[in-house]
C-alpha cells in the first residue's frame, strides 16, 4: 500500500463494522496532488481490478471486509470534494464518517448499478450538510453564552457555511459562498467529480429536472459574480461548466 495512505479495516464480524481511517502524507507521491493546498491524500490505484463497486457491495453483504476496497478506491476524490466544503482538516473525519453511513446502509445499494460514487458523493453531501447544521449550532450556544443569555439569532447550516466560503483568499470559493444551498450542491458535483445531470440525480435524489433548473441558476450567479473576473468560463466543452480560480486557460 503506497506511502502515506492506510486503511485501517479492523472488523468485527459481530458487530459488522469498519474503522475507516484517513492518513494524510506531507510528500504525496507523484501524479497523487489533489490540486488543493493541505490536501495530499494517496490514493492506492492498484492493477488488479476486484470488480466494480456494485459488485463490491454485493459481495461485502456476505464478507464485510470486503467494503474497505471501496474505501481505497473511492477515499482520495471524497477527501478533495469534502475539503471544498468543510475544509483539509476536518473533510478528514467526514470522509470516514461518510464510509461509515455507507457500510451501515450498504444493504440500500442498487447493486444493479457498477459506479457507487454517486451514492458515496450523495452520503458525502448530507454528511456536510449534518457538520455545518452541528457548527451552526455550537456558534448559537457560543454567542448566547458571550451575551449572557438565549439569542434570537440562530444560524442555519446554509447561513454558518457560507461565513466558511467567503473567508476563503480564492475568488472562486468566496463566489460559492453566496450561491444558495441547493444550487452549490449541483454546481460542486460537476465541478469536482464531474458527474452527468444522472448521476447527480441519484447522489441528490432529485429528478433530473430540478437538477438542470438548480444547475442553471448556480450558473447564472456566478457568471454574475465572476463572469468579469474571467475566473468563470461558461461551457466550454459541453454541458458542464468550467470553474477555475486560474482565469483563462
């Protein structure tokens, strides 16, 4: 297993469960960046295909360690999409806590279907939505007990992650922070896994329409926000939007 990325499966056949724990290297190997600063995860891309995912979760309803191959195949590009959420540090925690809801609910799984990422990056997205709800709510209890009492404002997961974009340095995630829930949701699906309107229909389960109408709007609002900045390229090669904090290619 390559340098800098363990999986720890320790199973218990009684209980059914697997630890799935995240390790970060300060030298990635090459051709391993993330592209995003403090994000360095390895993934372990090995040779021998053991099948694909659907046949994966079929399999680790009868060997439960068998689930953890998942977690090597799939960990790195959640670790990147949850870190553009919640950040480097803590998308650590939400990737093992998103395998965790996943091997608890594998039975749920269309094993008809070979590609799990949808359902992975789905599990991720409602994982992201529960820590900023959490956050919300220790900001509340924080700024109730520095007043002395109960506030009568009390920050929704929306309100407290959109403080967490537009803090950022980059232009881009400053921009995301002022798109509304639904539409970041769509727009972070295609921009970093890059899936089709379908597959973020199953990740969301929503139809495909209201994917393109949410797809759509998220657009338009950044063409608003950044289309003079030229670090907004409307759709290139397709239908999918190109964002970049690079500017033009």
């Amino acid at each position: 297993m390559p340098e800098g990325f363990r999986r720890v499966p320790q199973c218990d056949h009684r209980s059914e469960e697997i630890d799935f724990n995240v390790r970060t290297s300060a030298r990635p190997r090459k051709g391993t960046e993330s592209g995003s600063a403090g994000n360095n995860l390895v993934m372990n891309e090995s040779a021998d295909d053991p099948g694909s995912d659907g046949a994966l979760i079929r399999e680790s309803l009868e060997v439960p360690a068998t689930f953890a191959v998942l977690f090597e195949r799939h960990a790195g590009s959640l670790h990147r999409f949850l870190s553009k959420r919640v950040g480097s540090v803590d998308a650590e925690d939400l990737v093992g806590e998103t395998f965790a809801t996943a091997f608890r609910t594998r039975d749920n799984f269309d094993i008809g279907r070979e590609d799990a990422r949808p359902w992975l990056f789905g599990i991720a997205t409602n994982v992201s939505h529960h820590y900023w709800r959490t956050e919300a709510r220790r900001l509340n209890r924080d700024t109730s007990a520095a007043a002395g009492g109960p506030t009568s404002v009390d920050p929704g997961d929306d309100a407290t992650s959109r403080v967490f974009f537009e803090s950022q340095m980059d232009p881009i995630a400053s921009a995301l922070g002022q798109l509304d829930g639904p539409g970041l949701d769509v727009l972070l699906l295609v921009a970093g896994p890059g899936f089709t309107y379908e597959e973020i229909s199953v990740a969301l389960r929503i139809p495909v329409g209201t994917v393109r109408s949410r797809l759509s709007r998220a657009r338009q609002q950044l063409r608003d926000i950044l289309g003079s900045s030229g670090h907004y390229l409307g759709e290139p090669s397709g239908e999918q939007p190109l964002v970049t904090s690079e500017g033009p290619k």
